[in-house]
C-alpha cells in the first residue's frame, strides 16, 4: 500500500553539515587545561626569579624585566580558560577567536623553531665555556646535541602538531555550521573579517604591553641609531600605545587610514633597528635595561646578539607581517566609503 496523499516518494533531508557539538566540548575542555598550564607560568616566573636572586643576586634578573613574561601567561591563561569556556557552551564567538589563536600559535610556533634552530646551536656550545667552575660545571661530551634533540621534539609538539591540530578541527565548514546552528545570533567577532580581527587583537593586546615596558625597561629603546632612556624613551612608549589602540580601533572599523597607520609604523620599526643594530648590539641595550653581566655574558658568547645577526632576523621577521598587512588590505574601505555605508546622521 502506497503511503501518503500523493503519489510522490517522500525525500528524507540530510543535515548539511555534520554536527560537532563533542568535539567543541572536547576541544573546550583541552583549550581550559591548556589556559590552566599557562597560569602556572606566572608564579614559576616570579618565585623561580626570586629564588635565582636569593641564591645568586649577581646573576638575577631584574623582577621588573619578569613581569612582562608574567603578564603574558597571566593574560594567556584566562583568555584560554574564557575561550575553552565558550567552546564548551558552543558560542560562535569562542570558535572564531580560537581560530585566530591557533593560527597565530602555529604560525609563531613555526617562526619559533625556525629561529631556535639558529639560536640554540650557539648557546649551547656557549655553556662549556661560561661554565666550568665548581658551581657551573661544563656539559659533558654530547649531552648539548641530546638536549637539543630533546628540545626540538618538545618544540614540535607544543609550536607545530597541537597548534596544527586545533586549526584543523576549528577551520573546519562543520564545525563553523554546528556554532552558528546553535548560536544564531550575530556576535561582535562577526562584525569584522577574521583575518582583519587578528590584526585587531593583535593591536589591543600590544596596548598594555607597551605601558608595561616602560617601568620593565626602564624606558630603554632603539630609536633610529640610538637608544633613548628615561623620560624621552616613556614618551615614545606612550605614543606607540596611543597609536596602536587608534589603529586597533580603526581596523575593526574596516578603516583604511588604520591600515595606513599600522604599515607606516611598521615600516619607521624596521627602519629604526636596522639604524640602531647595525652600529651596537643588543647586548648593550640589556646592560642599559639593568640586565646582570651573568646573563650578559652568556649572550655575547652565543654571538647571536653580536654583528648583523639580529638586523637579519628582525628584517626577516617583518617581512610575514608586511606581507599579512597587504593581504588583509582587500578587506578594508576608505573613509569616504564608510561614511555612506553608515548612512545620514
């Protein structure tokens, strides 16, 4: 007997997407282990410093050049935990900022080990001689390639497979199609393009950073060939805040003249470590930091701070963000464009 009124088979509709509600609340959860982990940095951070300065003052780093590393984690941490919230609860937020951080880990971590595969080399061959003294005894014979060995594994896992892995699953069309089911309504990360939004995170997080560096570091910093301290060097530091909480604010905007501010700044950045690290090393702008000559000392035997290396790096280091901020360029309007998508008053 043929069910139904009509003489037409009845179609049965298929989801277009295939649900992800568990893994957003696997992934939640790891991503709220991982924000707790980092917490655990800031009191390693500070205690393990003051620890060092206990047993050995001479070779202490200054508590105020910690609390920029401490602050970094602490922030870390509960941005983490916020987020792995949000993915638990399946919010549309949590899984496009978790987006933008895993790209920005992986793509970090990359550069990372890149740039450790250079630097370690020299500072472990460094250690033997600016060691063997009865309270710094030398590495014996092939422990500096094991340690390296071990460090690369370590490096990789944490910087390239797990950053990898959670691109993957939050890049994911399911995943994306599952939040937005069930979350429908519109949140302010989708008021702006995800790459234009990495920029602006980027930017609002540099902010507090910045006014941080000003008691870290006393004020030091390379300005096209010299190095100003103090009330000149605070100035400066303010300035670079203001300008980037603008152009922070501009780009969420989808502004064109925050752009132009961003790749201008960038561009005066690289300008003034080419003048300033061609002439001196880093070395120098540690000592006037309030660095210990221990630590001094360690980094000039590693001759990766002496000379043109770090001209190189920094320049190569400045390329993948000119290049990111010409492609987000597509995203942006100029004012007069925006004025009359806002409309009349």
């Amino acid at each position: 007997m043929n069910e139904g009124n009509s003489g037409a088979a009845p179609v049965e509709s298929t989801p277009a997407y295939k649900d992800r509600s568990a893994g957003l609340v696997i992934f939640g959860i790891l991503t709220l282990l991982i924000g707790c982990l980092a917490g655990l940095f800031v009191p390693l951070i500070l205690f393990g410093q003051a620890a060092v300065a206990a047993k050995n003052p001479g070779a202490a780093m200054p508590m105020s050049a910690m609390l920029p590393g401490a602050l970094v984690y602490a922030i870390l941490a509960l941005v983490l935990a916020w987020l792995g919230i949000g993915s638990i609860l399946k919010r549309r937020w949590a899984r496009a900022l978790l987006l933008i951080f895993s790209w920005c880990w992986l793509i970090m971590g990359i550069l990372g080990c890149i740039s450790m595969a250079f630097i370690m080399p020299g500072i472990m061959a460094s250690i033997p001689s600016a060691g063997g003294t009865p309270g710094h005894p030398a590495l014996p014979p092939g422990a500096a390639s094991a340690v390296l060995g071990v460090m690369a594994v370590v490096f990789g896992i944490i910087f390239v497979i797990l950053p990898a892995i959670w691109t993957f699953f939050y890049a994911s069309r399911h995943v994306k199609a599952t939040v937005e089911a069930l979350d429908p309504v519109q949140r302010w990360t989708d008021r702006c393009p995800l790459p234009v939004l990495a920029v602006v995170l980027w930017l609002a997080f540099s902010v507090p950073m910045m006014l941080l560096m000003i008691p870290a570091y006393h004020g030091v910093i390379a300005f096209f060939g010299i190095f100003l301290m103090g009330a000149p060097g605070k100035l400066v530091y303010l300035l670079v805040a203001g300008v980037w909480a603008y152009a922070a604010w501009a780009l969420y905007r989808l502004d064109m003249r925050g752009w132009w501010v961003v790749f201008i700044l960038m561009c005066l950045f690289a300008i003034s470590a080419v003048m300033t690290f061609a002439g001196h090393d880093m070395t120098q702008m540690y000592s006037l930091m309030g660095y210990p000559q221990a630590t001094l000392d360690q980094l000039k035997n590693s001759g990766f701070l002496t000379g043109n290396h770090l001209v190189w790096l920094m320049l190569g280091g400045m390329v993948p963000w000119l290049g990111y901020l010409l492609f987000i360029r597509k995203y942006l309007r100029p004012p007069k464009e925006l004025a009359v998508l806002a409309g009349p008053a």
